[in-house]
C-alpha cells in the first residue's frame, strides 16, 4: 500500500493532468497552473508548480491556503477522511485498490494488543513526575500567593535561604490594579 508521501509523489509526477482535472476553470502560465481558488473559480490567487522540485505543490495567495496534490483532491472533492481522499488518488493515478488490513493481518486471536506510543509516553512522563512538596515550585508558589493559605496548610515548611534570590518576587494573587 502506497503513503501518502508516495501517492502525493506520484501525483506530481504529472500535475498538470490532476491540474487539468480537477481545476479545469484553471490555465498553464510557464511552470504554474494558475485558477481563482480550490473551488475551481476563475481567477489566478492559486497557483501550483507544474516542474522542478516544488512540483505538485500549490498555495492560494489569496487566502494564505498551500499544500500538495492530495490536499488539493481532497479541498475540490470536499472529501474529509484521509482514506477518501487516498481512493480518489488511486482511481485517478489508476492503481489497484489496497488489500484489506484483515487480510493482511491473520488470526487476530492470536495477536497481543499493541500498545499505541502515545499512551506509553503518557505513562512514562506521569512515572517521571515527583511530588510538589518541597520543591522549587512549591517555595514559588508560596511565594506567589501568600494569603492563598498554602502556607497554612504546610505549617513545617521551611524557605531555604539561597533559594530567595532565584525566586521571582513575591507577588499576592489578587489584584491591585485599579480596573475601570
């Protein structure tokens, strides 16, 4: 199954062809193809890279908008879903449509659960994380708000003394400017 890099890489390829097809209000001017807008008004506030290294990338310099091919497929279709937008490609570049994924798979009984890596990195930074008591923080926000009654509530808390310069200064939580 091709990425989406692959398939925008693809797309470029021949970017006039997708230009021609799905921008067609549009017209070549040297290495641009050049149209009002994504919704294919004539005009020439869009424009996309026809050749070079920059080919198959497009920006509206009228609404700062810019991305690659299937970006474009996906703004003049009004496709939302990714893999939408990558069957529209495919049918036009006319590549097979993708095995299924449970094909490709096997038996999933007997496949372990995989763990996705952003819930493994949340876990890792809540097991990195101490306790506030004592810390730096702590000291800054006694200081911060003295009449919170932070202080109270940690009647043995003691300020070390070299950590009074590093400290921003003491400030009380409400406010002393005057609002209209």
């Amino acid at each position: 199954m091709l990425s989406a890099a692959d398939l925008a890489g693809r797309l470029a390829q021949d970017a006039e062809a997708v230009c021609r097809h799905y921008l067609s209000a549009g017209r070549r001017a040297g290495n641009y193809w050049l149209v009002g807008d994504v919704a294919n008004n004539k005009g020439r506030s869009l424009y996309v890279h026809l050749a070079g290294p920059r080919a198959g990338r497009w920006t509206d310099a009228a609404t700062g908008q810019f991305g690659d091919l299937l970006d474009l497929v996906r703004e003049t279709c009004g496709l939302v879903d990714f893999r939408d937008v990558a069957e529209e490609a495919r049918h036009f570049l006319s590549l097979p449509q993708p095995e299924p994924v449970s094909d490709l798979r096997g038996d999933a009984s007997d496949a372990s659960p995989v763990e996705r890596p952003a819930t493994e990195r949340a876990r890792r930074l809540f097991r990195m994380t101490q306790p506030l008591a004592g810390t730096l923080a702590d000291i800054y926000a006694i200081d911060r708000c003295p009449s919170s009654g932070h202080r109270e509530a940690r009647p043995g808390l003691t300020r070390p003394a070299s950590s009074r310069s590093a400290l921003a200064p003491r400030r009380c939580c409400s406010p002393t400017i005057s609002r209209p």
